[in-house]
C-alpha cells in the first residue's frame, strides 16, 4: 500500500473522529416526503425531517 494511500486513511480517521466527539444524539421524525424529478424522467423522493437541536431550536431538513 503507498503511503498516500495510508496518509488519507488517517486524515479521514481523525476527521471522522473528530466529527463523531462532537455530535449529539436526537430523534428526527419524517413529516414529509418530496417528490422531485430524476435525471431519467421518473420521480425520486426525499424525506423532510424534523428535529431539535442542541440549543432546544426546532429544525428542518430535506434530504
């Protein structure tokens, strides 16, 4: 295995790990589903969720 190979492995370990030590757990409900068009003409949807953060803020996000 080459060494950049090896050096990029690390990097996205410690990144990871990083991210990781500063996440929160929460709950996400799915309060939505979206339709959006596919690049093939067909429709693909994607959950909207909701959920709480750290600072007690409801939130949400489409995927």
């Amino acid at each position: 295995m080459s060494l950049p190979v090896i050096a990029l492995g690390i990097w996205r370990f410690n990144v990871t790990k990083e991210f990781l030590n500063n996440s929160v757990d929460t709950t996400a409900t799915v309060i939505d589903l979206v339709e959006k068009s596919s690049s093939g003409g067909g429709s693909i949807y994607s959950p909207r969720i909701e959920f709480i953060d750290a600072n007690g803020n409801k939130q949400t996000v489409t995927s």
